[in-house]
C-alpha cells in the first residue's frame, strides 16, 4: 500500500477493508463505456488522445479560414460599391449593409488577433 | 459563412420592396394631370402588392430550413376606381360634352402613402442600426 491510497483510505473509512474492490465496485456498474456515449452523442465528447486528427481541423487552419472569410467579406463589399457606383443593379442600401458587414466581422479578426497576442505575452512574461 | 448581421436579409428584402412601393408612388404623383397614356386612356394610379416568401424560395445557395420570411413587391396592378372627370371644354382629350377624364389618382392620398413608404422604409433602417449596434456591443465583451 503506497501513501497515497493510504491516505484515501484515511479518508473514506468505508473503503478501508478492501480499497481497490470497493472502488471499482462503486464506480463499475456506473460508468458507460466511451463508445456508448460517443454513439448518444457524437462530437461532444473529447476524442482519446491517440485518435487521429483530420487535417483540415487544426487550429491554425481555423484561423486562417476565419481570416480568408473576413476577407471575402471585404471583397464583397468592395465589389458592391463598385458595381453601385457604375450604375449595376445595386442598391444603395445593399451596398450599406456589405460594407456595415465587412466593417464588424474585421474588428472580430481584430479581437481575436489582440486575444491571441495577449495570451502569447502573458505566456511569455511567466517566470520560470 | 460567420453570419455577422443575423436576420438582416429580411431587412434588406423589406427595404427593396419599401423602395419599389416609393417608386410607384412617385410614378403615381408624376401622371396625376397625364389625360392619355401610351394605349389613349388616362393614366390609372398603380398599387404595389407585397407578399412574403421563405428565403431558401428565393436564394438558391440558402440553407434549406432557414424558414427566414422575405418581403417582395410581388405585382403592381392598377386601381380600378372611374376617371375623374373635369370639365375642360378646350382640351384636346375632351369628350363631346368638355369633360375631360383625369387619372384616378388623389394626390392626398398619394401624399399619405409617401409618408407610409418612408416610414416603413425608417423602421427597417432602425433594425439595421439596432443589429449593427448590438454587433458592436458584443465585440466590446471583456474590454477594460
């Protein structure tokens, strides 16, 4: 018996006789295998760590989708004006409404650049 | 696709068509005194009808499902009320006995339905800057 589960067992008197059966008594009929509750509720869960990651999900490839998003935003509203300003069938208030459109989902990939730089600092000011 | 303005399309919808009802009644105002038209009648006041339609009937590369109710001028169809008749014995369009058949149209009527256009069209702009606004807010989140 190592420290550890001697001080558990000082803990739980209950499991004092027989620590491990008690334990997996307990928690046995209980638990649900991962594979249940993958089927009950696909994705939530966190995958087990040896489960092999589909390239197209990193994060970096988040990032800059999000960033190839605000910028398509961006050509959108562009090509409004310009298309507004050379008589196309655009309306006016179309045109508003890309650019209003192009104008907030930039100052998210802003807030999201300045959360990311302020977490990196933060990571490199801790004293080792 | 991050969707920024969130229901902004059935503002936009409501805005074009508040615009197309503007239209027909500046038309309308302009051919109150027009006594012969392409086809030799007067002018006939025209009225915008809207109807509403589910957004995936209207874009194709819609997510089926979004149940998003758009606004459209569906037709414009003419009033059905009688000319009115104005005795103008000089006129060139005046009947045997002077009277000449004017548009069916009452500018105070189309005066009122200028207002309506314009307010319509003001409620939607609000929306616009409402969610705009909100947007705005929500980006503020966990700023000192």
């Amino acid at each position: 018996m190592n420290a550890l589960s001697a001080l558990r067992s000082l803990a739980y008197p209950a499991l004092r006789a027989d620590p491990l059966k008690a334990a997996t008594e307990a928690a046995g009929p209980k638990s649900i295998p991962f594979t249940e509750l993958e089927k009950l509720s696909p994705g939530l869960l966190a995958q087990p760590a040896d489960a092999a990651r589909p390239a197209g999900a990193s994060f970096e490839n988040t990032i800059k989708n999000f960033v190839e998003e605000t910028n398509g935003k961006q050509a959108v509203a562009n090509d409004s004006v310009k298309n507004l300003v050379s008589g196309q069938n655009v309306s006016l208030h179309q045109t508003m409404i890309a650019m209003e459109e192009a104008s907030i989902s930039f100052q998210l990939m802003v807030e999201v650049r300045n959360k990311l730089l302020e977490s990196y600092q933060e990571l490199m000011r801790m004293q080792v | 696709m991050i969707n920024i303005l969130t229901g902004i399309d059935s503002t936009s919808a409501a805005l074009n068509a508040e615009r197309i009802r503007m239209d027909v009644v500046s038309q309308n105002i302009a051919n109150v005194n027009t006594s012969r038209g392409p086809d030799g009648k007067p002018y006939q006041r025209q009225q915008v009808v809207f109807e509403s339609v589910l957004k995936d009937q209207v874009e194709l590369g819609a997510t089926p499902g979004s149940a998003a109710h758009l606004v459209r001028a569906s037709r414009v169809e003419s009033a059905l009320r009688p000319p009115r008749l104005v005795h103008q014995p000089g006129h060139p369009d005046a009947d045997a006995d002077g009277m000449v058949a004017m548009p069916n149209i009452n500018i105070h009527e189309e005066m009122i339905d200028l207002m309506a256009a314009s307010r319509a069209y003001e409620a939607n702009l609000s929306v616009v800057k409402t969610a705009r606004g909100m947007a705005q807010q929500t980006l503020s989140i966990g700023k000192r």
